[in-house]
C-alpha cells in the first residue's frame, strides 16, 4: 500500500492512494501500518501527554565518510515531526511565488488592498538547530598511525544538552592502544588501568570498526595512546555531534554574538528558490565527499564561484552562510525520507500538478511542495537515493543478442539509407522485448552485441561502441529523428545566429512514436547502468521530460528569430509603436514556422488573417502554444519509454539539468578527474616519463580530440557519471617506440609504447585516434 501525505490548514493526513508506482522494496511497509488512514493529526492541547508515532526502521543515518549529521534537535522527534518540519520549511520557501502570482493578479484587477501579503517565517527553533549544526566537530589521528601517537582534547559545545559520538568504522585498535571517552579530564585515569566508573567508553586492544553512544551535557574529554601499532593501523577518526532542546535555544536566542546572527537573518529573510538551488550546487562544488561536510557558516565564495552561482551576492555574506546551514538541515531530514514521499504520488498526479498546478501554496500536499522545491535538495541527495532505488528494481535476468551490420554496401536511396542504420537495426530487433531487459544495474548491458563480419567479441566494447553510433546517428542524416534547431539553421547561412547552436529538436515530419520510446528507454538505460547516451536537447525538451512546464525563454534559446518577433509584438506599445503606424512596421500573418521550417496556420485560414495592434497579444499566445508543444506527442513517447526503464517519480524529483547530466554525461572530458577516479597502469608507474607526457598530450588536445581519444580506448565519447566500475588502464606495448598505439574497448586498455619524445607521442596517437573511428580497425593503420 502506498501513501498519500496531504497537508492542509486541518493537518496532516496520510491515506492509502491507488499509485501506479511501486515504493522502493528497501522502504520498510511497517510505516503504512503506524497510521490510521484519513486520520488528521489533532492539535495537542495544553498538558496533553504526546504520544508519537512509532519512527520508521530507516538506515542509519549518520556516516563518517559522508557526514550527513543529525540534526540538533532529534531527541524524542519521530520521521512524523520531521514531514511536518519539512511542510512548514517548503511552505516558506516557495510562498515567494505565491506572493508574485498574487502581486501580479492584484495589478491587473487594480485592487490594492490585497497587494499586502503576510511575510513568510522560519521557525525560530529550526533556524537555531541549523546555526549550531555547523558546531559539528571531526577529531582523528594520523592515518596511518605512527608508533607511540598520543592526543588528547576536551571538547565544549555550550547549550547542548547531550553530545553524540560516531567512532569511524575504520578505526582499528591492537596492542595497547586504547582511545577513551570521559566527562572531564580530571575523570582520566591516564588508560594504564581502566575505571570502569569513571569511564564512559573505551576502545581498546582488538577493537575494530564503527560504534556511536551518546552521553549527556556539553563536555567531552577524550584521549587516545598507541604504544605498538601493527604496521599500517588507520589508527581512529570520530565525529561529535551536539544536540540541543527549545531551553538551550533559548540560551542562544539570548547570547550574543549568536542571537544578533539569527534574529538579523529571521527578520530579514526573503524565500528566494532560485537562490537556494544554486546555495545547494555551490554546497556540491564545495566538497568532494558531500555538502553536508561543507562548515556554512565559515563558507566565503570567491569572485569565480559568484560568476557560476551569481545569486550568492544577492544577499550578505552572515545571511548566505546561515540560509545554508538551514538548506544542509532541510536535506538532513529529508533524505532518508524522500523516498517515501514520493512514492505516494501516482502518475496521473504527476502530470497534472506538475505542469498546471496554480493552486495556493498552503493547499498543497507535501508532496507537491517537495516537487516545486526540488532545485533545492542536494543533487548528492537525490542521487543516493536514485541508487538505491535502481539497486532495489534490478531486474534484467537475461542478456539477449542483437545482430549489428556496419559493413553494408552503400545504398541506392535514402529510404535504404535509414534501414541500414544501426538504430533501426536494433530497434526492429527490440522493440518487442520486454522493459525488464533495460532494467540494469550499474555498468550492466540490457544486450550484447554481435557485428556482422567483424572480429570483435563482446566483452563490452562492441555494445558501448554502438551506443555512441546510435547516439549520433538519431541526431544527423539519413535518419533525423532529431533536427538542428531553428538558430542553427540560420547559423549555416548566416555567421553568429542565436544561442544553442549545437542544440537539436524533434523533426516534426519524421520519426514514428514507438522510435521515441525506443530512444527513451536507451536514455533509461544510460541511467540505470552510469553510461552516457549523448543527445544534444535543449531545456525545451528537457524541462517536460522532468514534468515542468517549459518557458518563452526557452523558445528564444533555440530560435531567436521568433523570439525577437515576439518580443517586438509585445514591447510593441513601449516601443511608440500605434494602431496607426502598426502595419507598416510588422507584415506578420496567424502562421508560424514549426522547427523544421514548414509553415503551419495558427487559427483557420491563418495566412490570411492579419496581425494587427489589437490582436496581436493573441498572437503571440498562439505561437507560444504551438511552439512550445509542437512535439508534444514525441516528448510524451520519450518520456513514456524512459518511465518504463526509471520510475516517474524518481524522474520527475531531478531538475531538467541533472536529467541531461544523468544522460548525457559532462560535455567536456575533466582530466582531473579521469586521472585520479578512473585510470589505473600496467607495465607502467604513475610517475613514469611517458605517463606524465600522455597526461601532457592530453592536456593539449582539444574536448572533440579528447572525446575521440576516449572513444579510441573505451568505445564511449564521454565520462560516465557516478559509476565507480569504469576504469581506464594505459597499458606498455612493447613491440618498439615507432608503433601507433592500440586498444581494447572491451576492457577499457590503451596500450602505446615508451616514445622518445612527446611530439612523437602526440603525433601517433593523434593519428591512431582519427583513422581508427570503429573498434577491430587496428590493424588497418599499422599496416
């Protein structure tokens, strides 16, 4: 049974709800049984004694390595308090929206009485657990150990009400070395003899992995003595985590400097979404582990970081570092619950309330708050849980075999042409299989592939290699299933026409929609296993995809042409534009160019219907219309064969930039990262000559030079994301040092030889890379 959380002015009501989507099996079905279906939650009345909903058997959720911390005021709160936390934190950053919508209907309709909106609030608690959550403290040892290490510390956090401790699972202690936990230092009893009275924990001889406990009031004292480590002991690492109660908020809310910070930031808050979602990407850029290890109130972006993320000037440096510490406690509590959230949430809603909801933000359930505010939760967040959940609905239990024929005699039109593309080849022989196939795990196949009179066997590289040639062959002639879009058309006849000149669109007069669900569920595929399927869309395509509403911002992006019409019919008045003079300036008709050039009548008998001052606002809403959504019945195809492969709402919880990131993978090859997270050596050092000159050559090459040499070596043109099992290994050839280098798709392996210099080296691999397009070529250049 799934759930339905509705939030209204009466309460919270969790009700069974008939979804078409099924909950991740790693979500415990315990939680539908604690609740009474339909059942508001009362308002608890003076001296009531609470009772609280039995908590969820949710994973843990404080790690070392990730640091997630718990938020500090969890004492006695079930995951219930934390929804209806969440509530009332989404309801204050998305009631900016509202006020505008309001605003703007309130000039419209001349009625200034309403224009006075109440002024949103955080919750004074809420924001005083955010500001003492960044006191969070790690404290480790060297790693590894040294012999004879000792360290000792009191650790004070004033206010907190009890401290929690993590111990690092990591830690490993052996022959006397003894780490230990006391309320004060006057309580150690120096760890050559243990007092059991006196000392609250200690780790000792044979003790190795995680441990947390917890010990009341705000001081801590802990030391640690390693006399014999064994070789190569990590020694410890642990996290101290204070927690805090509405008495030591009060404390704080009275204690300067601490009650001049959060007062200042409560009374001069403003919700601004669009600033949280770029706090929340400048959160990830800040740390390579996870953005809740980011310290907020020590953070200070720099004159790059406010080119990116240019919101972050928006607001004083004290507010921005406070707004984060709120945004890392918002993703604390909602990452081990958003799964559940969204799981009651079924298509049909989707659809419908993500692309027309207007309704009142407090009439919103909390699902369709998380939705509207999901720029806002971490991408690292959403990618946890993504994982999780693909993990848990695995069920490709079978491989089958498609065969693939690259070495076809050229065609005598283009209707040939198109059938000895690769694509069509493969979708004629999968269009019949089951969705269970594309339902990989990471780094997994939904198929092998066999090439029709090649050598090459498929350990990998065969189906990587033809994926990458689908991928482009769907985005260029003969096939076209997609079609430059209106700037670049205009580009090729006229130098610098519009933005998003590499961007491609629907064809609007080809390609049938089972083609789009095919291609859709390869993007499902290109999610599921962490292996990119680029396709060059814009945020007009993009947006639908994840259940937004694209914009007239979007249109401009990809046909500037029309925009600027538009934009001149709507700026027109401004502009001293009258009925009088109007016709002479505008020659426009109700018709409309569709992406591919062809002109369609927007109303019957359109081409004769001229726009004039008066109707033109209605022209420009019918162009709105029908450009934004002339392929709406292929978006819908895509979206359905991607929903079959990842579910809807796991979909639609991404923005439109994280879905292209998810499928596309980056557009650029970061050499930083394919050397330290994805590259290993054989017959070869990391510190050799001829690697650094390879790492050197690659540096100079181009992003199309590096995509083609990753292609070379991987039969893939672009990293892939968040999948740790791919690995490139630069493998020593030793057949002399005038040899073009070779590859091996199926495991990943560059091989090239010690060349003498780095020009010789440059200039082999750049002809190996540029005349070796397709795999079992090799031996055709070094002939």
């Amino acid at each position: 049974m799934d759930l339905l959380f509705v939030f209204s002015k009466k309460g919270l009501t969790i009700k069974p709800d008939p979804a078409n989507f099924i909950p991740s099996p790693s979500l415990n079905p315990a939680a539908t049984l604690e609740l009474s279906p339909n059942t508001p939650i009362p308002a608890k009345k003076k001296d009531e004694k609470e009772e609280k909903p039995q908590p969820l058997d949710f994973p843990p959720m404080v790690t070392t390595t990730g640091l997630p911390y718990l938020h500090t005021y969890r004492h006695e709160r079930s995951w219930l308090d934390d929804v209806i936390e969440i509530h009332s934190y989404a309801t204050s950053i998305l009631s900016t929206g509202e006020n505008a919508n309001e605003s703007k209907s309130n000039i419209n309709n001349n009625n200034s009485n309403n224009n006075q909106v109440s002024k949103p609030k955080l919750s004074i608690p809420f924001v005083c657990s955010a500001y003492r959550s960044d006191q969070s403290l790690v404290c480790e040892s060297p790693h590894p150990v040294p012999p004879a290490h000792k360290q000792a510390e009191t650790l004070h956090f004033p206010g907190a009400t009890s401290l929690i401790v993590i111990v690092d699972n990591r830690s490993v202690f052996h022959f006397d070395c003894k780490l230990g936990f006391y309320l004060s230092e006057d309580e150690d009893p120096k760890l050559d003899k243990v007092e059991v009275s006196k000392t609250l924990h200690c780790f000792k001889s044979g003790f190795s992995g995680g441990a947390n406990f917890e010990i009341p009031g705000d001081i801590i004292y802990y030391r640690y003595v390693g006399i014999i480590p064994e070789a190569g002991d990590w020694g410890f690492r642990f996290v101290v985590l204070p927690q805090y109660n509405e008495v030591s908020f009060e404390k704080i809310l009275n204690s300067p400097p601490h009650s001049d910070i959060i007062h200042d930031f409560i009374n001069n808050y403003k919700p601004n979404l669009a600033l949280d979602c770029q706090l929340a990407h400048y959160a990830e850029h800040l740390s390579s582990k996870s953005p809740f290890s980011v310290k907020a109130m020590k953070i200070e972006p720099s004159q790059s970081d406010i080119a990116t993320w240019p919101l972050l000037s928006s607001v004083p440096l004290p507010h921005l570092r406070l707004r984060l510490a709120v945004l890392q406690l918002f993703n604390n509590m909602i990452s081990p619950l958003l799964l559940i959230i969204i799981s009651g949430y079924s298509v049909m809603e989707l659809e419908k309330n993500q692309l027309e909801d207007e309704r009142p933000i407090d009439e919103l359930s909390i699902v369709d708050l998380v939705y509207k505010m999901k720029g806002a939760i971490f991408p690292s967040v959403k990618k946890k849980r993504f994982a999780q959940h693909i993990e848990d609905t695995i069920t490709h239990n079978r491989t089958p075999s498609i065969n693939l024929n690259r070495l076809q005699t050229s065609p005598a039109n283009k209707e040939e042409a198109i059938k000895q593309t690769l694509f069509i080849q493969a979708y004629e022989q999968l269009r019949f299989t089951d969705k269970q196939v594309y339902q990989v795990g990471v780094n997994e196949r939904p198929w092998q592939v066999k090439l029709v009179g090649e050598g090459a066997t498929d350990a990998g590289g065969p189906y990587y290699d033809t994926v990458s040639n689908i991928a482009s062959e769907i985005q260029t002639p003969p096939l076209s299933l997609f079609i430059p879009c209106p700037n670049a058309q205009l580009a090729s006849e006229q130098e610098g026409i519009g933005r998003s000149r590499g961007k491609v669109l629907f064809n609007p007069s080809y390609g049938t929609v089972e083609m789009y669900e095919c291609i859709g569920k390869l993007m499902g595929v290109a999610i599921r296993s962490c292996n990119p399927f680029p396709v060059a869309l814009p945020a007009l395509v993009w947006k639908p995809l994840v259940g937004v509403k694209p914009t007239l911002d979007d249109l401009v992006e990809i046909d500037q042409f029309c925009g600027k019409c538009l934009d001149g019919l709507l700026h027109a008045e401004e502009n001293g534009i009258t009925s009088e003079n109007f016709s002479f300036i505008f020659f426009e008709t109700f018709t409309t160019s569709l992406s591919d050039g062809s002109q369609i009548d927007l109303v019957p008998n359109g081409s004769s219907i001229a726009v004039t001052f008066e109707n033109r606002l209605d022209y420009i809403d019918l162009v709105e219309k029908v450009r934004l959504f002339e392929s709406s019945k292929k978006v819908a195809a895509l979206r359905k064969g991607l929903g079959e492969v990842v579910s809807f709402p796991l979909l639609d919880i991404l923005t439109w930039e994280e879905l292209e990131l998810m499928i596309c993978g980056p557009t650029t090859i970061d050499l930083s990262v394919l050397k330290e997270k994805h590259t290993a050596y054989q017959g070869f050092e990391e510190g050799d000559k001829s690697i650094s000159m390879l790492w050197e050559v690659l540096e100079g090459f181009s992003h199309k030079e590096r995509s083609l040499f990753l292609r070379f070596a991987c039969g893939r043109e672009r990293l892939p994301q968040n999948n740790p099992h791919f690995l490139l290994t630069i493998a020593k050839l030793y057949d002399g040092s005038e040899v073009l280098p070779r590859a091996s798709t199926c495991s990943s392996m560059f091989k090239m030889p010690e060349y003498k210099s780095i020009e010789t080296m440059r200039n082999k691999i750049l002809l190996a890379i540029t005349s070796c397009g397709e795999i079992d070529n090799d031996f055709t250049v070094n002939r």
